[in-house]
C-alpha cells in the first residue's frame, strides 16, 4: 500500500526518506498551481491509502497577484478555498478507504496581502474542511505560527523550521492513518427491521432537516465574517472623520446652499473650538447627515490627518469624563451603517456576559469593534481577551434572547432586508413574522394614541448619536422657519378657516 506526499516546495526540498526512518516512505508529488492539483487528485488509485496535501499557500498567493481591491481580494481568497477543498472531497468520495491529511496553511510573509488576511484564511480554512463531513478527510498543524522562519525570499522555511514541518507532517498523519474511524452517527440507523416506514421517514427527515440548519449556520458565518472584515476595511479608510451630532444653532440656516455651507462650517469649527483650543487641523469639508425633520443634524467633518482626527475624539472624550456640560453635543468616529449595528449586539451581548467573575464591555469606537472580557479578579485590561464581533456571536450568542437586540433592530430598520442572519447572525428576517421587539412598541403607541393627534417629531427626550443617520442629506431650503408652522391650510387649531367675501373658505 502506498502513500504519497503532495506537496508544496517546501515538502520537496526537506522531505527525505533516510532522515525519517521512524516514518514509512511516501512518494513526493510536487504541485505549485491548482491545475496540476487537480490533476493528482483525479489520477489518485485505491492502492493508495494515505495522502498528504500541503500546498494551499502556494494557490492563495497566486489567486491575488497583480493588486486588487480588498473586497477582490477576499472574493478570490474564499473561492481557492471553496475549490480547493471541492478536489480533496471529490477524491475522498470516490475512495472511502483513503485517509487524507490536510496540512493548515502557514504564513507567506512575501505576500502582503495575504499576511494581512492570514487569519481569516486560516478560520475559513478550518470551517471549510469541517463543513466537507469527511471521515477520512482531516487537518494537521504540521507547524506552530512561532516556529515559522524563513529565508531571504521571504516564502521557503529556514532548514530548521522545515524539518520541524515536514515531522510535523508525517507524525500527525500517520496518527490519523492509524487510528481506527468510529461512525457514530450509524447507531440510530441500525435495526431497519425493527422500525415501521414511517419511522425511518421522520428520521430521514429529521437527519435532512439538521444538515441543513447545520449548513445554513455555517454559511452564514462565513459570510458574516466576509462583511465584517469588508465594513472595517471601508472604517479604515474614513479614520480622517468624525461624525458630530446634538448641534444647535440660534441662528436659522440660510436658504441658499451656499451660505448654508458657510454657516454649517462656521458652527462646525466654534464646535472644535470648545473642544480643543489648541486644535491646528485643518477642515477638508463638512457633509451634512439626514436629520430626520429635526431642526439640530449630524454632520460628518473631513480633516486633513487621521492624527487630527483622534485629537479631537480624544479631546471630547476627556472633557466628558471630566464632567464637563457639553448638552447634546456628541464626537465620534465615522463608520457604516452595519457596523453601528454590530456595536449595539455586542452591547447586548456584554451585558449577558458579565457575571459575578467575569466583566465583558464592547469596545466601539475602532474600525472594527470588538469585545472583551476580563477577569474581576485581575482587574487589569492588558489580560482581556478580545473577540471580533463574528468570533463573540459564535461563541455566546445563544445567550441573547430576541427582545434583548431591540437597538440593534431598530437601528438596522429595513436596510439589510434579506441579508439579516448572513451579516448579524443572531438578527432574524421579520417579512410575514412576528414584529421586532421596536416596531411590536411602535405599533401598540400607534393603537392608542388617538389617530387626530400624531406623533411630533423630536419631542423633549434627550437626544443621543443613536437617533441620528448619516445616509442622507436635508435639504434646509425645504423646511419651513418654526414661526411660519400651523398656519394654512388643513392645521388643526382650532380657529376658523380665513374669511373670504360672504362665504368660508372651503375645499
């Protein structure tokens, strides 16, 4: 019986036979480039009981040659995955008796833009290979992350770490090749006999309806992470701003769109003033936000460094501590809709996981916020442990229950219709369902408050950054002055309608 090493150069330069005589013999097959991959893999016979297959690395870096786009980038990375690990399931199909050790990819420092994604290909490796459900398809550590050194070119090992990777390889492979297969997914099924058709019906059924749920939960993962790291990639880009909510004005904006954008600026920068004296920043531009028919909106400001822009948040974020009267005013940093939402289920989520020895709080002003959690005991942030929104969801998001997101529905409202559980995880559709917690709250309001009195908007409750958007912008020349309110026609005052000649005015 033979087996065989497929390997990547870094195999071929370190393997030989006479070094690992506790070892049996594999013959080596040297792949660099997908094609010739699947080349091996379809031409494998059944005399072959045991593969290893190491050259992952080698079909990432080639698929984001030439510079792409992030959001490229990561398209092209998934889909070697997905390919990659369609070849290896194929063969393990056709050849059951055949034990395949995959090997985890290790690092390719040469490669920018996989260094950068270095961890999210790992994990999407690791639940590519378990959502495959092969017994006789397993992955190996050949290496630990600290053991990997290289040479000057930056992409093979150093003699050392290779020949720790290549007995990396053959010792955890030929555990596996050893160890006996335990099926027990089998046992429900023995004694067909025993059992009526319509029982092993609803089992069928049963078995088919939890591959599903289990495929579905680990798509949606992967997907989540996908956007996750897209949206703190877009984050990053806009580190240069702060978003500004909670302005007032006791002058009224003037109609014309230029000097509206005057005064909006002026206001902006008496706003950093009170804020931080000394600023010297430069302003690039101020976009004003939506503000929702209320007379105080959320700008967006542009300055011309991202150190500028941290000294003013920095600055705001002092004064409030030190308890100084700010009102409304609020300074934070410009990030997308979907991640404002994320920040509101890790919220949830740390209220669930703080217990009497444990204290969980969300970090939300990053490109990419995240989670942690720390001893009471040790009191000190440097041992949190910190969790990305993807890795917090799947690890204590059964935690959570539904009325405890209603923020996070309320914030997401109908933007991400279609796409609630592929980017959140723990949101829930809520077409030709129940209402959301929110909009359950809105509806009985709307029952009983009388249909002649509507809701005004704004009111008196104090105002927050969460009542504000940034997708939008007002146009002020549309809104009427506050002085010209309730008059004309259709207002409910009270007092006749004008008097015109011998007769009212009627419609």
């Amino acid at each position: 019986m033979d087996r065989i090493i497929v390997g990547s150069s870094n195999v071929y330069r370190f393997y030989r036979p006479e070094l690992y005589k506790d070892f049996k013999t594999y013959n080596v097959a040297r792949c660099t480039d997908i094609v010739t991959f699947r080349a091996i893999m379809d031409n494998l016979e059944a005399e072959e009981n045991g593969v290893i297959v190491s050259v992952l690395e080698n079909f990432l870096e080639r698929s984001i040659e030439g510079g792409c786009g992030n959001e490229a980038v990561l398209n092209n990375l998934g889909e070697t995955i997905a390919s990659y690990m369609a070849i290896i399931t194929s063969a393990a199909t056709r050849f059951p008796n055949t034990r395949f050790s995959i090997a985890e990819p290790i690092k390719r420092p040469k490669s920018v833009q996989y260094q950068n994604h270095f961890e999210d290909i790992v994990k999407s490796f690791v639940e590519a290979v378990a959502f495959a459900r092969k017994d006789n398809i397993t992955r190996i550590e050949a290496i630990a992350e600290g053991c990997q050194q290289f040479e000057s070119d930056q992409v093979h090992l150093t003699a050392a770490s290779g020949q720790i990777f290549v007995e990396g390889l053959l010792s955890k492979s030929e555990a596996f090749f050893q160890a006996p297969i335990v099926n027990l997914t089998n046992d429900e099924e023995a004694g067909p006999e025993d059992k009526s058709v319509t029982d092993q019906l609803t089992e069928r059924l049963e078995r088919l309806e939890n591959q599903v749920s289990s495929r579905r939960h680990d798509d949606n993962v992967i997907f989540a992470r996908i956007r996750e790291e897209m949206d703190s990639a877009t984050n990053r880009q806009k580190e240069d701003k702060i978003v500004i909510t909670g302005i007032t004005s006791s002058v009224y904006p003037p109609p014309d769109p230029a000097q509206r954008k005057i005064w909006l600026r002026k206001i902006v920068e008496d706003v950093i003033k009170s804020v931080a004296p000394d600023f010297t920043g430069q302003i690039v531009f101020v976009n004003q936000g939506k503000s929702n028919g209320k007379m105080i909106p959320l700008v967006e400001v542009k300055l011309d460094t991202v150190e500028n822009a941290n000294i003013i948040r920095k600055a705001f974020a002092e004064k409030k501590k030190s308890g100084a009267d700010l009102g409304r005013l609020f300074i934070a940093n410009s990030v997308n809709l979907a991640t404002r939402v994320r920040v509101d289920i890790l919220k949830a989520l740390a209220r669930k996981v703080s217990d009497l020895n444990l204290i969980a709080y969300a970090v939300p002003f990053i490109s990419r916020p995240v989670m942690q959690i720390r001893s009471k005991e040790s009191g000190r942030s440097s041992e949190a442990r910190s969790f990305s929104f993807t890795d917090a969801v799947a690890k204590y998001g059964y935690l959570l229950k539904q009325f405890e997101l209603a923020d996070a529905y309320r914030r997401a409202g109908n933007h991400f219709a279609g796409q609630m559980e592929q980017q959140f995880l723990v949101l829930r559709e809520q077409s030709g369902g129940p209402r959301p917690p929110h909009q359950q709250q809105q509806h009985q309001q709307q029952q009983e408050q009388p249909e002649r009195f509507p809701p005004r908007a704004g009111g008196s409750r104090k105002r927050a950054r969460d009542d504000e958007e940034e997708d939008e912008v007002t146009d002020w020349s549309r809104v009427s002055p506050p002085s010209a309110r309730g008059r004309g026609r259709g207002h409910r005052s009270g007092y006749k309608r004008p008097w015109r000649g011998n007769s009212y005015y009627r419609r």
